[in-house]
C-alpha cells in the first residue's frame, strides 16, 4: 500500500549562488522557503481575475515552465517544457509575454521577439546551470578546440547561446547530436550530465563543459534505493540533468514532458519521480488516480525545488502586468547573434 501522506520536509535554507556575471568574486545570497502553502489554503479568486483581466487589457500570453508553482501553472496560457516554451515565444501574436520562468527561458522569448515587451516576475530568477558558465571562460574554451560544432542545452545565458551553432533542450539534444556531421568533433555545454547522457545515447565523444543543475545533482542514490524498497511497484522516472548513479536506477528517462506522458501510457500506478516536483502538479492533475512520489534529496530538506522558480509568485506576476516591469532587454548584436542558433534548433526538431 502506497502512503499518499508523504510530503518533501519544510525548511528554511540559505543558498549561496553564483552572480549572473564575470565578477567571480560576488555571491548572490537568496534566502528562500520550501514550505508551500497548504493545499486547503484558497487563493482569493479576484487574483486569478485581475490577471485574466490585464491579459486581455495587454493582449499579453502567460507562458510556464512545469517547475513553476502550481498556482502560477493554473494561471498560465500555456505550460511546457523548454523546447514547447521556445516554439511558444516563436509562435504568439501576444504584444506581451509574461515569462513565468527563470531568466534565461525569459530572454529566449526576447530574442524571438524583439519588438515584444517581455516580462519576468523576478528578475533575482536565475538558474545555476546557467550561472555556470560564464561567457568569457566559455569563449577561452571554445577557443581551444577550433572546428568544433557547439551544441548548448537551452539553460545558458543569452551571451553563450550567442557563441553556440546549434541550441538543443532535454526533449532533442539526442536527435539533434545525431544530425550532426560524424567526423567534426561537438563541444557539449553547460550541462555535463546532459552530455554524458547524450554521449551514451548516440555513441559520439563530446567535449563537455562541467557544468551541472544544483536540483538535479542533489538527488539521493542511497534514498531512491530506499524508495525502491518502499515501493517495489513504483516506476522510477528521471531527468536526464540527473547524475548518473540516480539514472542508473530508473525506468524510464526523458525531459520533463516526456516524464509526463510516460506517467499517462505507463500501466503503473505509481511513479517516484526524480526531477524538480513542480511536474507532479500537473501529473497529479492528469491522472489523479496514480501516486506520484518525488525523489529525496541529500540531507533533510525540500532542496530538489528549484530555489529560482519559486521566486516568482502569483502577485509577481500580475504587479509585473500592471507595471510593465521587470522587462528583459538584450544588446541587439547578442540577441542576433543568439537567435540563429535557436532556429537552428527549431528547423532541425521539426
């Protein structure tokens, strides 16, 4: 019998997280809470009007990454992944886009849109796969291997995908790769467990960049294990940003939406699920007869939430409608030179 009381411990954390610059020597500190509101807990339902309201005032489109909170899920036009994100931005007539995401998923909108205003709720919403690679140590390492293609996975700063060929998400990168010439070598960035995934996929030796998800790397073997004991009819599903012993253990493994639709043909009727739980609302509203389990982090705390998605907040949301701000702007010559890489990605995924 599966214990559908099991709920991620609530706790207080201090993250120190690297700048979203070159100054090496800052510390961004963002002191923020795991605890959610009890599901019990109405929201005031004009929150939720107010922001259907300036939708239509704007002809503005909320768009939301799975990882987001459920709140702001329910109030978002559409919800995806990273690559149906980016077709999304590619595709609105929206004179506005709410990005309810994290910084560089926000600047993708922009460089599809220029002549669009784009919004974050946040603008402290980084990400650090993201911050893990800065532009300049980039380009002295991509300097280093001339000739070869360079694949980066969508979470990285407007100013790497600027310095890429070819974008890929979680959702292609295997396709993507396989497309590529067999006799040039492939620099892999930011994501070394993508890459190490990639590599075992197609069979092609990557140069990869070390970089990894402070979410996806936090995740327990020995608990999984444990959970497998727990629940020996469990699926386990897994993201492949996971390390690879957490991999080793799953059943099935695929980017975020893939998760979800192995979670909706599988006849299991459990899954423990090993990437960022804010998938699980949109699992548990899909198939709200199956269990959904999230995969335990080291130490005692909720630390497989993303501590930058959940920055945003519903009222983040609507205040950044009413008052047209935080918007995400970008140099031109970056935001060119970026843009050619995602339809590049775009073109090869169709």
């Amino acid at each position: 019998m599966f214990d559908r009381s099991f709920l991620p411990p609530v706790c207080l954390s201090i993250c120190l997280l690297p700048p979203r610059s070159d100054d090496a020597s800052a510390v961004r500190t963002i002191v923020f809470t795991t605890a959610t509101r009890p599901a019990s807990t109405p929201i005031a339902r004009d929150l939720f009007a107010e922001i259907d309201e300036l939708k239509r005032d704007l002809n503005a489109i909320v768009l939301a990454h799975y990882y987001q909170d459920a709140d702001i899920q329910d109030a978002a036009d559409y919800i995806g992944d990273s690559l149906g994100l980016a077709r999304q931005a590619a595709e609105t007539d929206a004179d506005v886009i709410v990005f309810a995401g994290v910084h560089f998923m926000a600047e993708t909108a922009k460089i599809l849109n220029p002549d669009k205003l784009v919004l974050l709720p946040d603008l402290d919403a980084g990400c650090s796969l993201a911050d893990s690679c800065p532009p300049d140590a980039f380009a002295r390492f991509k300097a280093q291997h001339p000739g070869a293609i360079v694949v980066s996975y969508i979470n990285c700063t407007a100013a790497i995908k600027a310095l890429s060929d070819v974008i890929c998400t979680s959702s292609n990168a295997v396709d993507l790769v396989n497309q590529l010439p067999a006799d040039q070598p492939i620099i892999f960035a930011p994501d070394r467990n993508l890459g190490r995934y990639v590599m075992e996929q197609t069979g092609r030796e990557l140069i990869l960049w070390d970089g990894s998800c402070i979410v996806h790397e936090i995740f327990s073997e020995k608990k999984l294990v444990q959970l497998k004991v727990q629940h020996p009819e469990a699926e386990v599903l897994a993201h492949p940003e996971c390390e690879l012993p957490v991999l080793a253990h799953a059943d099935f493994i695929g980017s975020t939406t893939a998760l979800l639709k192995r979670a909706q043909v599988s006849d299991r009727q459990a899954f423990i699920v090993a990437t960022e739980p804010g998938i699980i609302h949109q699992m548990e509203k899909a198939m709200p007869a199956k269990i959904f389990i999230p995969a335990p982090p080291e130490g005692n705390c909720a630390c497989n939430e993303c501590p930058h998605m959940r920055l945003n907040t519903l009222e983040k949301l609507r205040d950044a409608m009413v008052n047209r701000q935080p918007e995400i702007t970008l140099p031109e010559d970056i935001r060119v030179a970026a843009l050619a890489p995602i339809q590049k990605m775009l073109e090869m995924s169709r």
